[in-house]
C-alpha cells in the first residue's frame, strides 16, 4: 500500500509541475468536483483546514478558484472553480489519467479495487 501510495504521489507531482501547479494545487483542483467549503475540502484532501485555507489562497490568486457565499449558512463561504479552474481541472485529470499507476489494471479490475479499499476504509 506505501509503495502504490508513492508511486501516485509522484504522478501528481509530475502531472502536476507540468501544469504550473504544486501537489496540494492539484489535489484541491481534482477534489474541486463542485462547491465545497474549506472544511470539506480539507477533509477531501486528508488535510488541515488551514493547510486547505493555504492552497485555496494561490489558487484563488492564481484566478482558479473563487469564494462564494454558501446557500444555506450566512457564515460560511464555498470554493467554486472559476472558468479558468474548470478548463485546468480538465487538463489536470486528463493528464492524471495518462499513464497512471493504476493504468495496468482493467477498468473492472480498478473498479473491483475502488471497491474493495472503499470496503475496508468504511470499516
């Protein structure tokens, strides 16, 4: 599990870098899948919130990301990709799909794995 770990932590890094991003960049960008506050966000990342309140920060200096008032709770605020964001986002998992390793499996063996690690986090 370390080594598979590793090993997906170095292709985000690359694809990342070849993007202009940083890890954590690209990591908040393909867990941006809609509106999420930083709370959210954070636990998507399996980080910190104010590690998530950081990265947030450049991409929303970057024209990435913007903060948005949340519909149901005056107190919070929700990351929103902005259309610049979408259009990376989309480069970034496609170039995240290249060459993955996990690209080795079938698609059903990968689903039977997403399925299986998903058991046993749930646990």
């Amino acid at each position: 599990m370390n080594a598979l770990a590793r090993r997906i932590e170095t292709h985000v890094r690359e694809h990342a870098t070849a993007l202009g991003l940083t890890a954590p960049q690209a990591v908040a960008l393909r867990e941006l899948t809609g509106p999420l506050t930083l709370r959210e966000l954070a636990q998507r990342m399996s980080c910190e919130p104010s590690n998530a309140t950081f990265v947030s920060d450049r991409l929303e200096e970057q024209g990435l990301v913007e903060r948005r008032p949340h519909p149901s709770d005056r107190r919070a605020k929700q990351l929103v990709l902005t259309p610049r964001g979408t259009a990376l986002r989309e480069r970034l998992m496609a170039s995240l799909s290249k060459e993955s390793p996990l690209s080795a499996l079938s698609d059903r063996e990968q689903d039977t794995l997403r399925e299986l690690l998903t058991r046993a986090v749930v646990r």
